[in-house]
C-alpha cells in the first residue's frame, strides 16, 4: 500500500502557514504500516489542482487530500477530484443539517456559500465533521482509495481519527490485522545517543517496529505491531519495551505519552509533596512547564524569579558576600544554587526546592562563559544536590537544556 | 516565473520532521516576486526522485530542492538530477577542500564517503556551504533553473540568503528590479480583525504589495515592491506604512522583525525604568518571555509565581479577607489583581509592576469561568490600571493570550 498526501491551500505555497498536516498524516500512515511515497502541496486552483490529483492517482493507491473544502469559491478539491474520477457532487443531508444547526445555533443567518460545505462526491461515503462544518469523503474506484478531509488540524485530526482511519481498516487494508503501538518516553539523552543505543533495532524493521517519532524538543521511540488484538500485541509490545528498557533503564521515564513534569508532579502528589522554585537565568521558563499542566497546583506552590543580584538578596536572602567581591563565588556558582533552592524551600514551606542560575547568554558574564549552568535541588529529608552544566548552544538552548536537565535529575531523584 | 519547492528525505515522508524548509522557501520566493505552484516531498529513492524532477521541470521554470546531499548511499539527490539532465558529476576541489579542512581541524580522520558532500553537476554553479560540508548547486539547462541545497536548514538557510538569491537575482531574474520590503508588527489585534482592516490593501496586489506573514503567534504584514535602489524603495515602502499605520495607529508597535517585549525593554531602558513581575495562572510564562531577550537584565529585575494562595498572602501581602470567605472577592478578582501588582513593585523596589490572576482552566475556580483573567499595571508615578479578559480557548490559549494582553497593555502605557 503507498500512499500520497496532498494538501491543498495558497496559504501553504506563500509560506504563510506550515504544513503540520503533512506530518501528522506521515505519522499515522506509518502507524499503520502504509508507505507514504510523495507529499505534494497544490494552490487553490482548478487546473493545478487537477494535475495534482492525476499525478497522485498515477503512482499511489491511497491519496489522502487535506484542504481546500471550506465555503469559498476557492475551495476547490472536491470538484477537482469528482472531475477527474467522472462522478458528479450532490449536497450530503447529513452534512447540511450540521451546517443548518450551527447558524440555527449561533442564531446567525446562513449565507448561500456554506451549502458548499455539505457537498460530497456521489458514490463516496461522506464523512462527518463533529468538530467544523466541512464534511469529509471516502471514495473507492479501481481499486484506489481517496480520502478528503479538512484543513484546520482540529477538524481534520478527529475526522482522520474516527472517520478516516477506520474507513482505511476497513475498506483499503482489509484481512490485515490493526496495528498496536506503545510510546516510550525519555529524557535525560539525546535523540541520536538514544538512535546508537537502539540502532539495531530500529534498522532491523522487525516486528515489533522500533521508531523515533517526532516532537519539539522531546525524545520518543515509537513500537508498534499488527496483532488479532490487543492482548497478542502487548505480549510483543511489552517484550520489546523491556529490552529497551534494560539497555536505557536510567532515562526511560514513562510508556505513555506524557511529558516529564506529569510524571514528577503525578509521583509528587501520591507521596503528598510540595514544590517551589527560584529562576535566575531561565527567568521563569522552569515555573512555567509545571503550570502548563492542569492540576498542578496540587504539588506546584510558586517561587522567585531573581533575575538581579538585588533580588537574590533581598528576596532570597543570598549574603552579600557570596555574590559580590574579588574572590566571591559570584552569583554562576554552586554555593549560590544550593542557598537559592534551600531559602525557595524554607520561604515557601514546601518539600522541596529547586534552583537554576547561569550564563544565558550571548557572551560571558562575571568572567564566566555561557552556557554554565548551576543548579540545585534542595529537600526536607535529605542534602541538598548541586549540578554543574556546560551547554553549548545560544542562549534558548541554554535555558531549555537548563529547566529539562533539571528536570530530569528531579524524575531521578524522586526515583532513588 | 513559476517555482516548485522539492524537499527529499524519507524522514519527512515519515513525518519525522516538519517541513519547515517548504516554508521558508516559499516565503523567500514569494518576497522575490515568484509564484510557487507546488510543493514536494519525496524519498531517499533514486526512482522516485527522478520521477519528481521531470514531473516538476514539466510545470515549473525554477526547481529547487533541499536535502538528500549529505555523505550517505541514502543522498541521492544531486545523482538524481544530473541523470535527468544528461549530466555527470564531478567532485569540487573548493569544496573537496571545505570537507578536508573540517575533518583536519577536527583531527579526525575523513572517511571516503565524505567525498560525496564535494560533488557537483558539471556545468553549474557550486554553491559553498558556510555553515557544513555538502556543497550546494545551480544549474541553468534549457531556459530552465535548477537550484540544490542541503536539508538542515541552519545550513539551507544561509546558502539561500547568500549564494542561491543573488544567482536567482542575476540569472533567473535578470534585468528586473530587486525587491525591497519591510516587515510591520502588530499587537492587541487578532490576524483575521487585522487582514480586515486591509483587505483592499491585501487583495488589490498592486505596488508595493501588501501581506500577511506567518510567524508563530504574532501579527505581521509585509510589504515590498521592487525598485532601482533603496532609497526609491523606501519611498513607496514608507507612503504605504503610513497608510496602514493611519487605519491601526493603536496597534502597530515596530516597522522591524521585532517582538513586543523588546519594543517594551527598549523604551524602558532608555527612561532608565524598572520592571517586575506577579504571575498566578501564568505561573512565569511573562518573566519568560521577557527574560528571553539578551540584555533584558537592564530593565527586568525579577518578580515572584505565586500560585498558591498561600503564596500570595505570604509573599505578596494579599490580605486574607481578599482571598477567602464567603463574600470575598477571591483570587481571581480585580482587586487581588491590584494588590499583586502593587506589591510585587514596592518588594522589589521597581518602577513598574506587572500582575497577572486567573482561571486557566480546564474548567472553572471559585465558582469563576475558565478564561475569566484580571491584570494589573503598577506604577510609581499614576494611578494602578486593571484591566479584565474573558478569554475563549484552551489552557494553553488562555495563559498565553493573558500574558500577550498585558504586554500589548504595557506597550500602550508607555505610549501615553
């Protein structure tokens, strides 16, 4: 089975908004085992369109279209594609009662150009938009498989979710057994360090499939097999996610999707702990990834930004000594990291205290060069743990590596 | 002159990267006044990739591709191409000497494959690479233009801006005027109120052109047109400005790439201003963002997360009766949004202090919606601003809008 995915827009051609479509289309396709050949991307026009679909047609079995389904005169992708498959549109009942109800709602009258919305490609199965208008379309003709579906990621990630995926089991891969797969979360390594550790593995496209997946700034290996069911797939899922594990026991922090502070502040909470903070050259941006989480405030108290030598001192109670004078430690230095997240702690009242202060960046501070980082965590039941770095990058890797590494060595220490 | 951008990488195909290059390319074109009418993405597959160079030199005047020239089996781009174009590979010795000179440097030994990233199309231009090994290429065959570049866009960008414009500018372009634009900053305005106010502007495509420019959470138009030289330029460009700065006076911030927070720095700066910060739904995102910026230390001295409410009266003086009992006005109140901002200027002795308290959600707190924010605006010489937003969206949304809010309130105040 090869795939191609077109998206559909002029915005995308001026470069004024990013394909991230074409990812996430890439990255559920692989999960199903389907290849994807060739991403393309077309404007808003008739005869380009319609090249692109003949193109498409001439060397993959599933063309999956996004794009171009909306309301306007522009939105042409489903009259290019019933034109060049010879099948005429009809306006889907369905759909236009979802159109109908959304303007009968907003208590707002419906313009002539939303009926384009509810328009599907005859002999096709429409497929419902439960989060927009647009309806979607699955079609089947000589033995390939198209697949329309909306631009907005938050209409055409559902409708590909429950509308699409199950239509492409069910219709294209018929006989095939589902794919199962598992995530692997890690931190504390990076993604080409974590590749070398799993290089055979992932070369050997063995079932299970080992793959790194994806994210900003994160470091995910994707198994995943073709089972009757979901029992049979985690007996094989589970026995490589052990290997992995055996040789990575250190940094694999969780078999589901989430991000490291979910797992801190999860653990934190069944053990009935609390949490500050004090920022020096991440500013805030350590504080922030805690409270991005819902429910954090269960374990997250709060904490100082001491950004200035000043408010070391008078909010943190730094001694003057330890920050000024010739042969001062200065405020990029162990022994200001360990005051900084014990005087959080003490202030706060909480288990545990962190700290971050260093050279973000660019150029050196306190005859310090950038990239050293101190950092302290600070407990009620134990000494406090002091960490150097020295990060090479500019002053945004710095301070990301900064917060993650701290973060890090917390997972680690909640884990001893 | 029609362009087609030809990314080539089974990574992208397996939606391992975004493809940020299409992007960025396309943005660069369009500033030159060329049209993209296709974008494509295809694999590390000799078959393949030849398919997508014919494909596109039948419906393009320029190709040009990004990726797949790196050391490996796997780089097959510049093979691909050379085949199509009836033309053989030779290997540079400028660039054979850039790859010698890093692996020397290095003092580690050079492995043969290397001697691929020198490869070069006979009878084209090489491109050097500043920033990395592989050596780029144009080629210009039958009225046509061919354009090479590697993937990684710290090095694909670069060698666009320095080696592959000027020769698109003096081969493909030859005999038209350069362009020139300039790029306007918009705060307190959302994208499609903002594309409203300059919908004529927008569609009419005469000279100098006026357009919407996507960049990660901001507003920003750009405007060029082509001429002689500079000073001509700016004459068109600045009678445009100003008529766009004419209809949003309230909203346009700078007539540079710059963010807000900057523009807000700068201006305290030079009045020799202070600045701190409160934070509770935020939880730091705004000392982020400030601290962000190099040199901010000159203005931004700190400020406190105080998440919980016993942070709040602990560490802030929020008086208890505020925040708690029966007809309290709470946490998330106009006035707890005073006193925070308040007092986080008297305790660290600024001259602005910034408050931001509300309900992130998901869901509501103290009986209050989610998405019901106040802030507040502290100042030593007039008179404390609250302000309040009732902000439709998600987590995410709300902390960002409210900090987003507050520095396009800031900005305001320092106007006035």
């Amino acid at each position: 089975m090869k795939a191609e995915i077109i998206a559909v827009g002029t915005e995308l051609l001026l470069g004024q908004i990013l394909n991230s479509n074409a990812q996430y289309l890439s990255q559920e396709l692989a999960a199903l085992g389907i290849d994807v050949y060739f991403q393309t991307v077309v404007g808003d026009n008739m005869t380009r369109l319609a090249h692109a679909v003949e193109t498409a047609a001439g060397r993959a079995d599933i063309l999956i279209f996004t794009g171009g389904i909306g309301p306007t005169q522009d939105d042409l992708t489903k009259e290019a594609l019933a034109g060049v498959l010879g099948r005429s549109l009809y306006e889907d009942a369905e759909a236009m009662e979802n159109v109908d109800r959304f303007f009968q709602g907003r208590g707002v009258p419906m313009t002539e150009n939303n009926r384009r919305q509810a328009l599907a490609i005859e002999g096709g199965t429409p497929l419902p938009n439960e989060t927009g208008l647009a309806v979607g379309n699955a079609i089947e003709q000589d033995g390939k498989f198209y697949i329309v579906l909306p631009g907005p990621p938050k209409e055409m990630k559902p409708m590909f979710e429950r509308q699409a995926k199950p239509w492409i089991l069910e219709r294209a891969l018929t006989g095939e057994q589902p794919i199962f797969s598992k995530m692997l979360k890690f931190a504390g390594i990076g993604e080409s360090a974590l590749e070398t550790k799993l290089l055979d593995l992932i070369q050997a496209q063995s079932d299970p499939t080992v793959a790194p997946y994806a994210k900003e700034g994160e470091v995910t290996i994707r198994i995943s097999t073709k089972a009757l069911d979901e029992r049979a797939a985690m007996l094989k899922l589970d026995a490589v996610e052990r290997e992995i594990a055996s040789r990575l026991p250190e940094y694999l922090y969780a078999n589901v999707d989430v991000p490291i502070e979910q797992v801190i502040l999860d653990t934190m909470q069944e053990r009935g702990l609390s949490l500050s903070a004090a920022e020096s050259c991440t500013g805030g941006l350590l504080m922030e990834m805690f409270t991005a989480l819902p429910g954090s405030s269960a374990v997250f108290q709060g904490g100082i930004v001491c950004y200035s030598n000043a408010l070391k001192e008078k909010l943190l109670n730094v001694p003057h000594e330890l920050l000024e004078g010739e042969n001062a430690p200065g405020a990029v230095s162990a022994e200001t990291a360990k005051v900084l997240a014990e005087q959080v702690r003490l202030i706060t009242g909480t288990d545990f205290g962190l700290s971050i202060t260093g050279v973000a960046g660019p150029g050196q501070s306190e005859r310090k060069p950038a990239g050293l980082v101190y950092m302290a965590i600070a407990r009620q039941d134990a000494d406090t743990a002091v960490f150097e770095l020295n990060i090479k990058g500019n002053r945004d890797t710095v301070r990301i590596r900064s917060a993650k590494t701290l973060l890090y060595r917390l997972w680690r220490a909640l884990q001893d």
